[in-house]
C-alpha cells in the first residue's frame, strides 16, 4: 500500500479531526501518501481530493465537525456511483481507504469492497454509539456532557418554576445517549426505544414522586422511543389530562452534534486512527477498529453492521434506584 484516502460520512460527531489527524499522520508515521476524500462518499465519486500531510491537520484536534465534510450519499448505493468513485481512486493512486462514519457508511465500504477488492477500514463515528463491536464510538462522549449540562441549565428553571420538563434526545433507533445522559443529569424517568415504558407507568411514577413531594422533573426521551408519543404528544396528553401539571418541551437537536470534543474522545479518535492504517499496513482489510474493555480491537466489518449494540439494563435499575 503507498496511498491511503481517509473520508468522513454521514452524520458528522466530535472527534472525527481527531481521528482525521491521526490517519494522516500515521500515514507519515509510516511512509504513505495520504489523500482527503471531501464529502463522503459523494465526494469519492465527484473526485473532490486533496493530498494530506502531516502540516495540513494542524489546530484540528481540539475542533467539532469534519475539515474534509461529510455526506449522505445517496449516488454511492448505485453500482454506477460506486464505479465512478473506484475510477476516481485508481486515478489518484489510492490503494485502500479509512471512512470515519456509522452503520450507514460501513456498509457502502462493504458493498464497495464486494465489488472492486478494495481494501477498506471502518472508523466507528456517531454521537449514537449504536455500532456493534465497540464500547465507545467517537462522539458519544463528548454528545453525553453537552446533554448533561444542557440538562443542568433545564434544571435550574424547571425548580424556580415547579415544572415538568419532557427533553427530547438525539440517538435514531437507540437508547444510550438519553439512558447516559439521563442518569448522569438527574431525569426523573427515562424513555429509551429499547425498553417500552408505557404511558401509564410514566404517568404512575410521576404521580408517585409528586406525592413524595418533588415539585419538578425532568423525562429525558430518546428520539426513538417506541411509547407513541413525541414529546410534544405527551405535553398535549398532560395538558388535557393532568393540569396539575405544568409542562414543558425541550428538543436539544443537533446542537448534541457539535462542539470540541472531549479529552476521551480526542484520544479515543487517536487510537482508532493509529490503527486503522496499521491494519492496513499489515495486510488487512475489512474491519472496524473499536474499543472494548479498553483495548483497540478489530471486528469485522460485516458483523459490526449486522450486530447490534446492546444498552446495559444495570444502567435501566440503576436510573430507576436513583430517580426514587
Ligand atoms: O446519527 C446521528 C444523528 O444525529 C442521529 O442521532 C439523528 O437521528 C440523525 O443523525 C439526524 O440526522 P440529520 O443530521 O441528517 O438530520
């Protein structure tokens, strides 16, 4: 190998400069020549490269976002798009590639690693932390303390006014962020797809805390929760039925998506980047690079996006025992 490209795809997630920086400079780390696929996958296909060394990841460790941008390409499910975007990497030299990304992103470098024999490495990127073969992607850390002290500022009003607060959290079809999230700022009741409260339940415990004298509360809800009501629903459906309440809605939105990324993240993408171009260095392709019990390991790709990362239901009793 004598070129490695390094792309950033789909949802954008604190940390992905940290692990841009690592891939580059373990590139000349190593002797390889290392190129900046802009975009995604989107980017692959259109051509839009830059060469990378050492010098051009400078002051990005500590910056949110992606410098190389990123993108949901829908071009790049087509055998066409991926044609083009192989034609692309031939041309510039380019023998395997790193994509920093989630689910979505590994299986394109699957599909396209199907088709052409392309060496490819995974890099698992997202606030979620819904992948399959790591403790930790890179992002979630950094999305839970933006949460939790998001959460505090909520707090602080939600007590001066005797209220009952209904924030609403990123995760798509995954608890973890409003399971961490919700333990570590305090929330009364948690509502996470991966465990359907239902709506009396929800109803009965706050009945129960307003009766042992609590005058507000918070009810972290992930985005995906499964009890069928939105945050705004559920406002409504107390509004209507239980006045005494006085309600309100928050939905913290992609502002969880941004921000510098924590000390664990940084060194979390440092560690990832270091080994993915190893990996392919020596002669492999096909895996994801994770962290569990704090070592780097390689899953393969394949069963990190068929797998499914399971939410600890000790952190459900705990959140239950501490919320009382
Ligand atoms: O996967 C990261 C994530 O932020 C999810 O939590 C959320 O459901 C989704 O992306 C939002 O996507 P978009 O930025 O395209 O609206």
């Amino acid at each position: 190998i004598k070129r490695i490209g390094v792309l950033t795809s789909g949802g954008d997630s604190p940390g992905m400069n940290a692990a841009i920086r690592a891939v580059v400079r373990t590139c000349a780390f190593h002797n390889i020549e290392c190129t900046g696929i802009y975009r995604g996958y989107q980017g692959m296909i259109e051509g839009d490269f830059k060469e990378m060394g050492p010098r051009s990841v400078n002051n990005i460790i500590n910056k949110g976002g992606t410098i190389l941008k990123s993108a949901r390409s829908k071009e790049f499910m087509t055998p066409e798009g991926r044609q083009k975007a192989h034609d692309n990497l031939l041309k510039h030299g380019i023998d395997a590639f790193v994509v920093i990304g989630g689910n979505g992103s590994f299986t394109g470098a699957l599909l396209f690693n199907k088709e052409f024999n392309f060496p490819v490495i995974g890099i698992p990127g997202t606030i979620d932390n819904d992948i399959y073969g790591t403790s930790f992607t890179l992002g979630y850390d950094t999305a839970l303390n933006t949460v939790v002290e998001v959460i505090d500022k909520i707090r602080d009003t939600a007590s001066s006014h005797n209220r009952l607060f209904f924030v609403e959290v990123m995760g798509r079809d995954a608890g973890h962020i409003a399971l961490n999230a919700g333990i570590g700022a305090g929330a009364e009741e948690i509502l996470i797809p991966e465990e359907d409260m239902g709506l009396d339940r929800l109803v009965d415990s706050l009945k129960k805390s307003k009766a042992s004298g609590k005058s507000s509360s918070i009810v972290v809800i992930a985005e995906g929760d499964r009890i069928g009501k939105s945050a705004f629903e559920l406002k409504d459906y107390f509004d209507q039925n239980m006045p005494e309440y006085d309600v309100r809605v928050s939905i913290l939105g992609h502002m969880q998506r941004g921000g510098a990324p924590s000390c664990f993240d940084r060194v979390l993408a440092s560690r990832l980047g270091v080994r993915a171009v190893e990996t392919l260095l020596d002669g492999n392709s096909n895996y994801m690079v994770g962290l569990l019990k704090d070592d780097v390991v390689l899953t393969p790709l394949e069963q990190a996006v068929k797998g499914k990362s399971q939410i600890d239901q000790e952190l459900i009793r705990v959140s239950d025992i501490v919320s009382i």
